[in-house]
C-alpha cells in the first residue's frame, strides 16, 4: 500500500495522458507563464524595432524571431511538463552532461559575438548558448544527489554535489560569466538550505561573509568605492544603467505611452538585460510591477505546492527549479532597479535570446512537472495515524 | 533519543528460531527508519520552504517599491540630466568698485551644420559665405558633403547674421543657444581683465572660460553656478578711463613705444587704476604672436609683467633705511665728488654737485655717488633684507594669473657693486606694481601693503618698515622733489603731488651694456604729499621729447609731465579737495549752502 503511494505516480491502466496533466497541473503557474510571454513579445515590438532597423533588417526581425523560439519553448514546456518526475530525472541528468560537455568545450569552438565574453556556439541561423540548458539539468541532478544522500546507506550526495556545483561554476568563472555562476552557487544554496542545512553552519557563514566584507571594506579603498559607488545615488546617466534609471524616471506610474519610449534607441541591451526599463519607460511602473507580480505568483505557488511534497527528490528540484528562475528574475530587474550591482542576465520569457526562451520553457516545464498535484499519501496517514504531528 | 537499531538481534534470533526471514525484520525496520527520517525531513523543509518564501516575498517588494520610488522621482531637466558634468554657461559679471559692469554674459547663438540633412549642401556654403565674409565657400563645401556628420560654422553670431541664416532655410544648419562674454568698455582696463573663450562646447550651451588676467584668475568663483553676485573690483572705471586716455597722449607726445601706469591707496593696496599699452580690445583678444619680442606685444602688461631697472627711483629706500636705522639725518652732509671709482666701475652723476650734498640734496638732486655712499654705510645685508620685506625679491601677489611672470630679476651674486648699483636702481629689475607697493609703504606711515585688485573696506595693518617719522620726512623730501629737484614740470594745483623721478638707460637686448638713446623713464609718487592717499606710478617705454633744440629723455621731461596730467585728472574723480587758497572775494556775502 504505502509503495502505491509513495514517490511515484500511480498510474492506472488507460488513464489518458492530457486529461491527467490538466487535472494535475498548476494552471495558474502556467498562465502565468504563458502572460510572460506575451508581454515579452509586446515589449519586443518595442525594444528591438530600432536594433533591428540599426542592423538593416526588417523592422519586426526579432519578434517574428522571437514567436518562432517562443512557440518552440511552450511546446518544449508543455511536453516536459506532462513527463513523470522519474522520466524529468533522467532526461534532465542527460541534459546536464550533454550541456557540461558543451560548456567545457566553449573555450575552444566558441565566440563572444564582440562582447568580451564566450558564452555561445555561433550556429549561423541562430547561436546556443549552453550556461541557458546546463541550469535545469544542473538542479534536477544536484536534487537528485542529495536526495540520494539522505537514504539509509546512500552515497555522500551533497559532497558530490558540492564538487559538481564547483566545477561548473569554475567554467562558467572563466567565460567569465560571474552572474550565471552566482546563481548556479545561489540555486545549490537554497537546495542545501532545504535539505536541512545545520542552522549552526549557516550563521557560521553569515558571519564570516560579515565580517569579510566589514573588513573588506575598511582596508580595501577599491573595494570601498565600488562599493560606494553603488550605493551612492547618483549615477553617472552615460551609462547603460544611467540610461534605465533615467528611463524609469521618465516612465513614471503610467508610462509616457506605447511606442513613445526613448531609451531603446540607446541602450544596446534594450531587448534583452535591460528590457525592463524599456517596459517601465513605455507602460510605467504599472507593467514593471505586474512582470514582478507574475513572477512573484509563479515562484510562491510552486513553493507552495511543494509544501505538501513529501519525496524528497521531487521537493529538492521543485525548490530548486522555481528559486533559479524567480532569482534570475529578481536579478535581472534588480540591476534596473539598481538595488544589484550589474550583471548581465536575462528576464526569463521577456527578453529576447532563442537559447533563454527554450532553456527557459524547459526549466519551467520541469518545475510544472514537480509541483503537479500527486497522491501524497494521505489515506495512509490517516490509516496509520502517522504525520499528523 | 534512542535509535532502534535495524537487526536488533533479539528479533533476528527468535525469528530464526521460528524459521523466519530475517532480511523481512531488516527491511521493516528501514522502512520505519525511512518513514520517521522523511517525517522529520518534511517538516524541516516544510519551515525552511516557508521561510524561502517569505524571503522571495520581500525581495519582490525591496524591488518593487525601490522601481516606485525611482518612478517616482522627478525628472529634472531630462536631456541636461544625460550629461555628467553638465556645460554650464554661466559666469558671473566683474563690476568696478562702484558697480559699474566690466564684463558681462549675453546670450548668443551659435552656427553649426549637420551635413547629412542639408538639403542643398552647396547653397548653403555659398550663403553662409556671404553672410560670414571671412568663411571660406570651398571650405564650408568640403566639410558638407565630405564624410563629417556635425560641422561648427560660427561660435557665435549677431541677432542680424542670425536672422539670415534662419533665411537660408537649411535644415541641416542648426542654432546652439549659448553664452559670451562681453566687455562693454571695450579696450578699457584690457589688461587686468584678460578676456574669455570658450571651453567645452556642446549644441546646447558652452564653457565661457577666461583666459588672462582676473578673468582666468577667478576663474573657478565667476564660473560657481551658485554665484550670483557679481565679482567686484577695486578699479574705478571714471579714474581708468582718465588714466589711460592722459597715458595715451602721453604717450604719444613722448614718442614713446610703451608707458605703463598705476594708482593705488596707499592704506588699503587698492589698485584704482592700472593701464599699460599698446593695449587691445578683450572682445576681439589677438592671438599671442609666435615671432618677435613678447615684451612688444600689445597683450603684454608692462605695469605687472615688465620688469626693468628702474633707476633713481629706487633711490628713496636707501636714504628711508638710512634714516630709519639712524645713521644719517637729512642734514648730513654726504660725499658725492666724482667719478666714485670700486674696482673698475666707476659711478657718475648726472651733473657734477660740488664736494659734498646733504641727504636731503642728495635724494632731490637725485646723486647716485651720494646714494652710493649711504649704502656703503648700510651694506649688503641689511639693503637685501629692507628690499625684501618690501617684497622686491619675488613676484607680486596680485589677484591677476600673470602675477608669477612678472618676477624680479635678481644679480646672481649680491656683491658689494650690486650694494651700489642697486642703491640707484640698477642692478635688479622690477616691475612698476612693486615700486607702487614699495612707494605705498613709504608714503602711509611706514608700513607694508600688498597690491590688490579686490575692493576692501579697511586698510592693510601690515609689517611695519619704517617709522611713522620717517615716512612723513621722506614724504617731505618728495615733496620737495617737485618743488625744487627734478620733478618741477609734476607740479598740480592744490594736490600737493610728491614724487621721484627715475631715468635708467635700457641694457642692450643682446647683453652687454646699456644703450646711450633709448630709456625707461619714471616718475613715482604720492598725492596729496602732507597726507598721502594714493600712490602713482607712471612708466614710459623710449621716450623722447623733441621739443627743444636737442632730443631730450629724461623722466624729468618725459614722464612728470604725464603724470602731473594724469594726477590733474583724476584727483578730482578720487574727491580729493584741491588745497587751493581762494583770494578773498570782497564784496560777496558767501551764504550757507
């Protein structure tokens, strides 16, 4: 009985697939979804018209570009999304080697497109970006590590995880891409954390990190004003978040209205790291904060629903997944927001980028796939009268 | 707690006993572990789940309110907040010491091109030449329809030229509001002003930064964009404007190729006047010539950057040291038969003055023998310390950005010829502002006064140089000066004027002796001598008067008469009341006003 319930969906003969998934699913995660996209390609008629007339292309290029990649991401979604957890497993573990090995091969076959930085594989039609595809898999294999650690007899999980996580964010260090590394070590950390990390450790490192940057800051003037620098309130406006804030400013509650916004012209980055002051510039702080709303109602949801998740596999990727991608939300308008220090990474389903889209549908398949309603065994609790403390 | 263990042994035992599994015990007893570990597991994560979600809660309201208050923030000046460090404009107006405006900031236009929307490149550069006669059209052409994307036409333009470039109706030229700077005197006090151009120019305004004189001295104060009030000098425009016209006919009458002049207060170290010419028009400032003497270029100001030997003119601060330290009195006589031989150098006066001259005599005669010998008795030491505390060794410290290139020139070796020498005004080179200073501190009471171009409203209390005795005899003995010695022609009615005249023969450019014809003439004084309150100093650059049957050059001829001129002008403008003693008027009942 209890084998039934536990760990793996039950599966009954002739129970057709899509019926099951639309009863399990979390439809308001993936409305959710599905409203992010379509404000991506709203701001995408916005943002990257002038790049693309810059670029001598037909004014809609990217958007067109950008529906054909985002139909190709919710397709990818949906059909990860019905997938059994197990199946999510191993396809993501295959996933994350397979991007591994492109990421380590990066070095020698890549390109930095003029941006300082090798971070893609130019592919002609389109470039691929493998720290996008690693981010999935490297959450289901690290949940997956540590949920193996905690069985009786088990391997030393989060050690191995610990290596894994620090290789990867090695390779991606050397890109250098030190904002995609941070939220690898960011989306480890919240699994650790909710693999009953010893509060004792935590506050250890608190601490350290505390007093390392107290004393950072008093010996190190360099460290200091940069610091200052971006604490400080004014901002040299050349800059590309000198452009934002000021966009922001302009933009107001309401926005100065669809299509009047100016700041696409100068940043460079407007359809993609900084789409966000193009949105706060044209529609207002009204869009800026129903983007944050909708990411802030996916993330919360998915944690929701994976309170009652008594697997821990499933519990540690579902964390895992939501936390990345909300994260690299958080960041992205963050650094708008200017409450982050720059840091170029992209606003999952809003910005432009095929490999961000795809990766992206992927991860937020895989999170719709842990957080489906299961049978959590509660006939069982009342049965044996157990869990109910 | 306790923890069961997974064979406990007594079960495993009995079991076997029965004939039962013992791997069935095992797996139970993990399967119970399992539970109990994934209960505990569940609740821990179920807390920390909570608390990750409070903590994502926050991070989306930290940024959403931080986006609200930046949405929220007013947008100042929006195009002008693009820019850093902003172009601003504005400088603050330089007015006299009654607030009369000097210089001024006007709002002007400037011209400026962007090729790529001109319509009829070559229209437009035909055009503009012919409003701007000095561009050139193949030019202006060129820049249109080469490779430039922004041409600068004109940095700034009349309302008129304005108007006919708006006619032209290009839509690639383009106006840049902007400001200049305008001395509405035009040459008046040229030097002292400097002038101004432009620095950093954007389309929306430009840098008006000066480039001489007070205007670059106080360049950060006239350009603080909090400032409003105006900078306000000691000049007085009424006096600068008498003085440079009386200098300008002087010079003139005198053949002369240079003359510098200055008025001062004695008390305060006020400067109400200060011209030097040939001058210029600090509107249109001619660029600083690259060939030839700098010293003859009109932007040179001789009363502040020309240092010469100024001759008999000096001879005032050994005879004042002489009585200050009581060695002579006005009355002892002095030895002046000459020549005076010291080594191979031999010092001769102008005429030949007997045996011997009373102190007195020999500052009015003005004897260099006798001068000599009354520095023979100061010596080296003392002569150098006296110069210095009148600040004869470095440049003044005048608020002017020239002040450090007008330094004195030095002998290499103070020897006791350079005692001598000097002594009479040869032998160290200064400029006229430090003999006004030195002068200054002679005429009001013996103490020291620093020049200065800024109105003050209290006399300096400088080092005192000599006693207040002193000072009033030497004022006595320039006095003097005009009424029986050198300096007749310098005599004012009703001003009392008190001076020393200084003739010294220019040293020859290429080193080496001095020319026979060609002098710096000088006269330096006070008025009005029984209570001075202004010091004059007026300098005249190879002066000749040709009146008489021969050429005559002397300060005597050349400079007092300027300066009598200028001291007849300009006293009134200062209010001085002229001591002029009325004839009684019979007959008229003089009622009150």
């Amino acid at each position: 009985m209890t084998e039934m319930v536990y760990g793996a969906v039950p599966e009954r003969a002739g129970d057709p697939i899509i019926p099951r998934w639309w009863r399990t699913i979390d439809r308001w995660s993936m409305s959710c979804v599905f409203l992010l996209f379509g404000i991506g390609l709203l701001l995408g008629l916005a943002a990257s018209t002038p790049l693309a007339q810059r670029n001598g292309l037909d004014p809609f290029f990217y958007v067109t570009r950008q529906s054909v990649f985002g139909g190709a991401a919710l397709v990818a979604m949906l059909v990860v999304s019905m997938m059994r957890p197990v199946v999510v497993r191993r396809l993501a573990v295959l996933g994350f080697l397979a991007s591994f090995v492109a990421l380590a091969l990066l070095p020698f076959f890549g390109t930095d497109f003029g941006k300082g930085a090798v971070r893609w594989f130019s592919l002609g039609f389109a470039s691929f970006q493998p720290s996008e595809f690693l981010k999935p898999g490297f959450v289901v294999l690290v949940a997956w590590l540590m949920a193996a650690g905690q069985e009786i007899n088990g391997p030393p999980g989060k050690l191995w995880s610990l290596l894994i996580t620090v290789v990867v964010v090695g390779l991606l260090a050397i890109q250098p891409d030190f904002g995609q590394a941070a939220l690898i070590l960011f989306s480890w950390g919240v699994m650790y954390f909710v693999a009953g990390a010893p509060m004792l450790l935590l506050m250890i490192i608190g601490g350290v990190v505390f007093v390392a940057g107290t004393f950072a800051y008093s010996r190190s003037a360099h460290f200091a004003r940069r610091i200052d620098g971006f604490l400080s309130p004014e901002v040299d406006p050349r800059t590309q978040l000198g452009y934002a804030t000021n966009a922001i400013r302009e933009g107001g509650f309401f926005g100065v209205g669809v299509g009047e916004g100016q700041v696409k012209r100068s940043l460079p980055d407007a359809h993609t790291d900084f789409i966000i002051a193009v949105a706060a510039e044209e529609y207002g702080l009204i869009l800026v904060l129903v983007i944050l709303g909708l990411f802030g109602a996916i993330v919360l949801r998915s944690l929701g629903r994976l309170l009652r998740e008594r697997d821990t596999f499933i519990r540690l990727a579902g964390v895992g997944l939501a936390c990345t991608f909300g994260t690299q939300a958080l960041i992205n308008i963050g650094v708008a927001a200017r409450v982050l220090p720059a840091k170029g990474m992209t606003l999952p389903f809003v910005s432009y980028g095929g490999s961000s889209l795809i990766a992206g549908g992927i991860m937020v398949g895989m999170l719709l796939a842990m957080t489906r309603t299961r049978p959590q065994g509660e006939i069982g609790d009342i049965f044996m009268r157990r869990g109910t403390r | 707690m306790t923890r069961r263990p997974l064979r406990p042994l007594a079960r495993i035992l009995r079991a076997r006993e029965e004939g039962g599994d013992p791997e069935l015990i095992e797996a139970e007893n993990i399967r119970l572990r399992h539970e109990e570990m994934r209960d505990k597991a569940r609740l821990r994560a179920e807390g920390r789940l909570l608390m990750l979600g409070v903590l994502f809660f926050s991070a989306v309201l930290v940024i959403g309110g931080r986006m609200a208050v930046i949405a929220a923030t007013e947008v100042e000046a929006p195009r002008a907040a693009m820019i850093s460090d902003p172009i601003i404009g504005h400088r603050a107006e330089i007015v006299d010491r009654n607030g009369r405006v000097l210089a001024m900031n006007i709002d002007t236009h400037a011209v400026y091109a962007q090729p790529p929307q001109m319509i009829d490149p070559a229209r437009a550069a035909r055009e503009l030449a012919r409003i701007f006669p000095e561009l050139s059209e193949e030019r202006l052409l060129r820049d249109f329809t080469g490779e430039r994307r922004f041409v600068w036409v004109r940095r700034q333009v009349s309302p008129e030229q304005l108007q006919a470039v708006h006619d032209i109706g290009d839509p690639g030229l383009l106006f840049g509001p902007r400001e200049m700077r305008l001395y509405p005197n035009g040459a008046l006090a040229a030097h002292i002003l400097g002038g101004a151009s432009y620095g950093r120019e954007g389309v929306n305004s430009a840098e008006v930064i000066g480039v001489a004189g007070v205007e670059r001295f106080f360049e950060d104060t006239l350009r603080d964009p909090d400032r409003t009030a105006p900078l306000v000098l000691s000049l007085d425009t009424t006096v600068q404007a008498a003085m440079e016209e009386v200098l300008q006919g002087g010079m003139s009458l005198m053949n002369a190729k240079g003359a510098s002049a200055i008025i001062m207060d004695v008390h305060t170290g006020e400067i109400l006047a200060m011209a030097s010419l040939p001058d210029f028009d600090p509107n249109n400032r001619p660029r600083v010539p690259t060939t030839g003497d700098q010293a003859d270029s009109p932007l040179f100001n001789r009363a502040l950057q020309g240092v010469y030997e100024l001759g008999s003119v000096f001879k005032i601060f050994p005879v004042a040291q002489a009585l200050e330290l009581g060695l002579v009195d006005p009355y002892t006589q002095i030895d002046t038969r000459g020549p005076m031989t010291w080594g191979r150098f031999r010092i001769r006066d102008f005429r030949n003055y007997g045996p011997s001259l009373s102190v007195e005599d020999v500052f009015i005669r003005s004897s260099n023998i006798g001068t000599a010998r009354i520095a023979l008795q100061i010596g080296i030491p003392r002569q150098r310390a006296f110069l210095e505390s009148l600040g004869f060794l470095e440049p003044t410290s005048i608020e002017m950005i020239e002040a450090p290139t007008g330094a004195p020139l030095l002998p290499r070796n103070w020897s006791e010829l350079s005692l001598l020498t000097i002594s009479y005004g040869h032998g160290l080179s200064s400029s006229p502002l430090h003999l006004a200073e030195g002068y200054a501190a002679m005429a009001n009471g013996g103490t020291r006064v620093t020049a200065t171009l800024l109105r003050q409203d209290q006399p300096q209390r400088g080092e005192r140089i000599i006693s207040e005795a002193v000072s009033r005899r030497i004022n006595q003995m320039m006095r003097d000066v005009v009424t029986r010695g050198t300096a007749s022609l310098g005599e004012v009615r009703g001003y009392e004027v008190g001076g020393k005249t200084g003739t010294a023969d220019k040293p020859r450019a290429a080193g080496g002796g001095y020319y026979r014809d060609k002098v710096i003439a000088t006269f330096a004084g006070v008025f009005p001598a029984s209570d001075p309150q202004y010091v004059f100093v007026v300098t005249l650059d190879e002066p000749v008067e040709t009146s008489g049957t021969e050429p005559r050059r002397t300060a005597g001829w050349t400079a007092v008469p300027v300066a009598a001129e200028m001291v007849r002008r300009t006293a009134p403008l200062l209010g001085l009341r002229p001591q002029v003693e009325v004839a009684r008027l019979d007959g008229v009942t003089l009622s009150g006003n």
